[in-house]
C-alpha cells in the first residue's frame, strides 16, 4: 500500500474511526520515540547529559526538576 492510498483511506474513516487511529498512531509514535531513546542510551549518545548533571551536582549548581 503506499502512502497516498494510506492517505486517502483515512480521509474516509468515520470520525470515531479517525479519533481511534489518531490514538492508535500517537501511542505508535510515543512508542517509537521511546525506542529511540533507549537505542541512544546503549549507544552512549546521552552520556554527555549525565556528565552535565554530574558536573552540575559537584559544582552545588544542580536544580530539582519541576
């Protein structure tokens, strides 16, 4: 199927279809995103971010967050 079909499929859901699948692909994207982040933790792409609070910490700079 390729995207314009995708497109026009969902031009024609009902509204309480489209409210479902916009549910359905937000919990699709957040779930996504959250892979993202654990593939970057194992990969050390984050590391620079405990570093910072590390430093934060020892220098008595480090704010609760809200």
């Amino acid at each position: 199927m390729s995207l314009s079909e995708i497109e026009a499929a969902i031009r024609t859901l009902p509204k309480e279809e489209l409210a479902r699948f916009d549910q359905w692909y937000q919990a699709f994207l957040e779930n996504q995103w959250d892979e993202q982040i654990r593939q970057d933790v194992r990969a050390g792409k984050l590391d620079f971010l405990l570093e910072e609070v590390r430093r934060e910490r020892e220098a008595g700079t480090l704010r609760p967050f809200p």
